[in-house]
C-alpha cells in the first residue's frame, strides 16, 4: 500500500526508501535526492494510513531517520509531493472542539508547552528569549540581530510617547517588556498564563532594576486596565477561533480612544485550517494559524479598525532554522535535563515548522490596530526614519 502511494505522489525529488534486510526502493527520477530510512513495514503502513500524526509520532519513537542526511531536505521532499486535504466536512467541528479554550483550557494549554524547564529553551532561543518570528533585514543577519529588529520594528508601529502605559498581552519570558521599557520612558504592565515564565520575568525584571514593569498571571479575559498601547506577539494562535471576536472586544476595552494596538501572530494566507494533529496534541494544545479572513472578520465587530497590516514572509521559516542549529548544538544537555523522546519531539517540531513557513502558506501577520483615524500617519514613512 505504501508503495503505491509512494510511486504516485513522488514527482519532485527522489526519495530512497531504506527497509530492513537490506531493501531499497526509489521513488522520482529527477531533482534533489534524499534517504528515509525505515525500521519496519509496520512503521510504513502506520504512517500511510495517518500521515498527518504518525509521521511525527513515529519519528518521536525511533522509528525512521534521515540516515546521514538532513531531516529538513527529507521532510521538504514530503511536504512538496503530500498536499492536507482541506475539503473534509469533519474539519469545522474538530477546529471547534480543537479549540474551545475557554479560560481555565487556556491556562491547562499554556502550561502544556511553557512550564517545562527553562534552560531547555535558553539553550535555543536568543539571548533575550524571543520566542516568536524574528525579522532578517538581512540574509547574513544574527538570530539576536533579527530578533532586536523585530522588537524595534513593533515598537516603531506602537508610535510611542513618554509616559505611556504599555500591555504587552501575552508577554512570555518578558522579552517585548524588556525592550519597551529599557528604551522608552514607558509604564509596561505584561500578563501571562505560564506560571514559570512569569517567574523568570520577575526575576530578569528585579536583576536589571526595572521599577516600571510588572507582571500578572491572567489571561487576556481576566484583565482590567486602560493603556495607550497593547502589544501582543504570538499570542493570537492561542485564542481560539470561537474567540476571536471576544479578543479584539477585549484589546478595545483596554485601549485608550487615541490609543494603537499591536497583534503579531502566524497566520495563513489561504483559506482557514484545522492545526496538525501531531502538532495539537504535542507541541500546541488549542493553537490554530488563523487565516486572514477570520482575523477580519472578527475585527469587523469590534471597535478597532486595522491601520496597517503587513505580511511577513519567509522570516519564520529563518527563524526556526536557527532555533534547530543552536537546539543541536545543545542536544546532549537537553537529553540530561528531559529525554531523548523530547529531543526527538522537539526537533521534528522545529524543522516542520521550518518546511511549513518555506513551502505552505504559512506567513506572520503584524496588525496595527486603532479606534480612529488621525492616531497612525497615512503613509509608513514613519517606521524607516
């Protein structure tokens, strides 16, 4: 079965298929050519019946690599010749029940991903503990270069002003905070649902004598405050589409009449998906990349209205990439603090990603949000001067 299917999608690249006893077998006869080794034929049939799940599940288990070749040119070459179907009429209800993340799922979720050992990710992210797309102004640019420009890129859509009091929502590690408030004369307020990284913001925040900057375990739905600007990256894939009117009703309620919003999240530039399973139940419980007709759509009942949005393209697939080189390089003192299992999980996450963001319509939308016209200029000259 396989096989058959194997001989019918492989029409870009060539794929060796390694099997025990020595069996091989070649699928494509031109273009880039990469080695999947297999341990079993159950392993095979298993991921022909579910190649969505059993893919990554049976890579968590040991049961294929990429012999001396790269995971990503492998996974590249499946990815370019197995397109999702999006079709099924299934896909509605499980993106609903995928995503139900009503208050107390949301801290259940956070928790799944965020609460584990934070020198797991100071050994992969940069020094700043940026945990979201970075922003390459060029191709030889740093993972700490990328990441500064992306925070300075955000801070310069926020049109900031002494004094202003600031939300990041959805605020991480402090990373954003950190920025705003070591660079502008800001009030900063950050909430966040992960218990340990707000234990290691408040520590950063205490070590760099930050008096201005405070943190709050809550979610969005639970905070109370008026600000002059909300900043929130990466935090949008959490919400959940059956809440993302009550989202951007809940920035507006926040925001100052002359107030500007910021919501960084990855989104889709095709129509609306459910998350990979493997993905859902392994990395982000409740998360989906929403496509940019729901994300209007929701803002359309809001009082918010979009004044800028920009597609950033080809950077999140930058981005994991370092995030995989660096997570390698560190293999060995991951392994001690978790298990091999987790670096496997962990670094089939990061090269999936990596081909997601090269080759599907995954991309980073920055929304610059506003109550009335007059707050943002007209043109965006203002962000290059």
């Amino acid at each position: 079965m396989y096989r058959t299917l194997l001989e019918r999608h492989i029409k870009k690249g060539i794929l060796h298929l390694h099997l025990p006893q020595g069996k091989v077998y070649t699928f494509g006869d031109s273009g880039n050519e990469v080695h999947w080794h297999v341990l079993s034929d159950k392993t095979m049939r298993r991921i022909a019946l579910d190649w969505e799940f059993q893919l990554g599940q049976t890579y968590m288990e040991g049961l294929w690599h990429a012999g001396d070749g790269s995971l990503y040119e492998l996974l590249a070459l499946l990815r370019n010749n197995f397109q999702i179907s999006k079709n099924s009429w299934l896909r509605p209800i499980q993106g609903a029940i995928q995503q139900w993340n009503k208050v107390s799922r949301a801290y259940t979720n956070i928790a799944h991903h965020y609460d584990i050992n934070e020198q797991v990710f100071r050994h992969f992210l940069d020094k700043e503990m940026f945990y979201s797309c970075a922003y390459f102004e060029s191709e030889t640019a740093t993972l700490e270069e990328a990441q500064q420009s992306k925070a300075r890129h955000i801070a310069s859509k926020l049109l900031l002003q002494p004094g202003h009091k600031v939300l990041d929502v959805g605020c991480g590690w402090g990373s954003m905070m950190f920025y705003l408030a070591q660079n502008f004369d800001l009030n900063v307020s950050g909430i966040t649902l992960s218990r340990e990284q707000l234990a290691v913001a408040q520590k950063e925040a205490k070590k760099r004598g930050l008096d201005k900057i405070e943190f709050h375990l809550q979610d969005y739905r639970e905070h109370q405050g008026l600000y002059d600007r909300i900043v929130s990256i990466g935090m949008f894939e959490h919400v959940g589409t059956p809440f993302y009117s009550k989202y951007f009703s809940k920035i507006a309620e926040m925001l100052e009449d002359d107030g500007v919003a910021l919501v960084h999240t990855i989104g889709r530039t095709g129509p609306p998906a459910t998350t990979n399973p493997w993905i859902h139940k392994y990395i982000f419980p409740g998360g989906v990349n929403p496509a940019l007709s729901q994300i209007s759509k929701a803002l359309e009942h809001s009082e918010l209205m979009a004044t800028d949005i920009e597609v950033l393209r080809v950077h999140y697939a930058h981005t994991p990439h370092h995030w995989h080189a660096r997570f390698q390089q560190h293999r060995n003192e991951i392994k001690a603090l978790l298990s091999e299992e987790f670096c496997l999980m962990w670094e089939f996450y990061l090269v999936a990603c990596e081909v997601a963001f090269e080759y599907s319509d995954l991309v980073v939308y920055q929304l610059q949000l506003a109550k009335k016209h007059g707050i943002v200029p007209i043109t965006r000259n203002y962000l290059y001067t």
